[in-house]
C-alpha cells in the first residue's frame, strides 16, 4: 500500500515528518510521498525517518497555480484563471535548480498574501488576529497557510465563525478562505506552464491534485463524465502526466470514473489521502476519509517510468 499525497508540519499538517514515517510504517504502507505545500525543507528529516523504517520516500511537493486555459468567476463578479493545485514527483532538492527558484518565489507569494490576509481579516472583525499568533500555530513564518488561519479564527472569533465542529470547519473554507470566499485572496499569480516548463528537463512528474474540487462544481458522477474529458486532454497537452483519481475525499464509484476517465486521457491515475493530520481529522493517512482508499503500487511504477 503506498500513500502519494500527504503533509506535515512543514507546512499545513500537524505531524512532524518522523511521526508521519512512524505513522506509515504502523499502517504497513511500502512508500510514501510527502508533499508540503511549496517547499522540500522537509525532506532530509523524512528520508531519514524512512530510512530508518525501510519505507520508499518519493521526493515530492503540492503547488497553487493558475489555469489560463480554465476561468472562474470572483466574488467580485470578475472571471479569473481558476486556481489549482499540482503534485510534483522526483523533483531535486538542490536550491539552484529551476523548480526550486519557482519554489522560493511561491514562497515568497504566500508570505505577501498570508500579511495581506492578515490586515483583511483584522479589517472584517477580526481584530485580535495577528501574524504572531499565526507563526505560533504554524512553528515558524513560512509554514502558515489556510488551516491555520481557520484555526485561528475559530480560536480567537468564535463569536464570528461559532465554535469548531467538522461542519463549521468546512464552512469557514467555503464562506471566508476558499475560492468564492469574502476573504479570498489568490497566493500566486503563476501559471502551469510556468511551473511544467520550469520542471522539464528535470525528471520530475506532474500530476493535478484533487481535480474534481476545481473543476467540477456538482461532482455528480454525470457532471465529472461530461467536464473532465476535456479538462484532463488539456492538462495533458500542457504537460501534466497524472491526474489525482484515487483521492482520499472521493467515494468508491467517483474513484472507479476517475480512473476510468485518466486511463482514457492517456494519463497516470495517482492517488492519496491528502493527509494533515489533525487539521483534517477525519482523513486517515493511507486509507482516505472514508476508510477503503488503496493506491495501487503499480502507480508509482508507472510514475517512475514517466520520468523520462
């Protein structure tokens, strides 16, 4: 059993990487990729805990980028590139190369918008919200990202967003911090063929994370049929090799279509939990938020075999 999307205390999850090997040599799981949001600084902790425990690390990292070749409408009423997010295997850890440098910028990105987020929210009613205590959440400046936010929110403004359930939880995402959200504020302006050309002739793979969460507003199983044809022949053209089919968030019969409609685009159908740990509780690591995920090994075969 193998696990090719999870996160840890690098960036927006909860567990340290040692823990998280731990937690993945418990559950029986033969390889695993951790992929922080925008960074690799995880890594030599990971591989070492891995090493440790005879698990397959496989180098990984999750990105927000824009498709211009897909657009959405604002809560402004604007259409915009709609935001989505990548899963990058094999990447180098080494700083100088070029997906490296489009990591620092990311970085860089997030850390202007987590500020400018700050001052909206503080604007919003917000008003004991601070970077201080975002820091304190996250362990240092360049891990924050969304879940801490809500969990400040809910910690400081209950009066605001109510108490933390999973429902109000969910909600908070919904109505303030995603896409369509009053306190939306895009982290980046790169694009994927920024980020894919970057990556080229570096043996790194590219597969486009949870994809029905931006590309399908129903996600009934008639409107993933009729919208992901196109969207995956797209993606593909552009580069991208994968298509996150086995998702930990998915039900058994959207898993099944998924994989039937990547196969079809001639891409890899990867798959993950999309673990945080107890930023999302109800998604266990290796099985998914209902409990049945099993990512095929031979998916990380194929990966490996797409390197070239």
């Amino acid at each position: 059993m193998i696990d090719l999307h999870t996160h840890s205390s690098f960036s927006d999850g909860s567990d340290h990487p040692a823990d998280l090997a731990a937690a993945a040599a418990k559950l029986g799981l033969t390889a695993i990729a951790l992929t922080d949001h925008d960074t690799t600084a995880s890594h030599d902790e990971m591989a070492q805990a891995c090493a440790r425990l005879n698990i397959e690390l496989v180098n990984g990292v999750e990105v927000s980028l824009k498709d211009t070749e897909v657009t959405r409408t604002n809560h402004d009423g604007e259409t915009v590139p709609q935001s989505v997010h990548v899963l990058c295997y094999f990447l180098s850890t080494d700083p100088t190369s070029p997906l490296q440098r489009q990591l620092a910028t990311l970085r860089e990105d997030r850390d202007k918008r987590n500020r400018a987020l700050v001052e909206l929210l503080r604007e919003m009613g917000f008003s004991s919200l601070s970077l201080s205590y975002l820091v304190d959440l996250a362990g240092n400046v360049d891990s924050i990202g969304r879940p801490h936010f809500a969990r400040a929110m809910f910690e400081l403004h209950p009066e605001i967003v109510g108490e933390r359930t999973d429902d109000n939880w969910s909600r908070l995402f919904v109505e303030w911090l995603g896409q369509n959200g009053r306190a939306y504020l895009a982290k980046s302006e790169m694009t994927i063929q920024d980020f894919v050309t970057a990556g080229a002739n570096e043996g790194v793979v590219f597969s486009i994370a949870h994809p029905l969460v931006n590309y399908v507003a129903g996600q009934s199983l008639d409107d993933i049929a009729r919208v992901m044809p196109s969207v995956l022949g797209s993606l593909r053209d552009r580069g991208i090799k994968g298509a996150e089919a086995y998702y930990g968030s998915s039900d058994a019969a959207t898993r099944s279509l998924m994989v039937k409609l990547t196969r079809d685009a001639a891409m890899i159908p990867t798959g993950g939990s999309d673990y945080h740990g107890s930023y999302k509780a109800d998604v266990q690591l290796g099985r998914g938020r209902v409990g049945d995920l099993v990512v095929p090994d031979d998916v990380l075969v194929e990966l490996k075999n797409a390197r070239g």
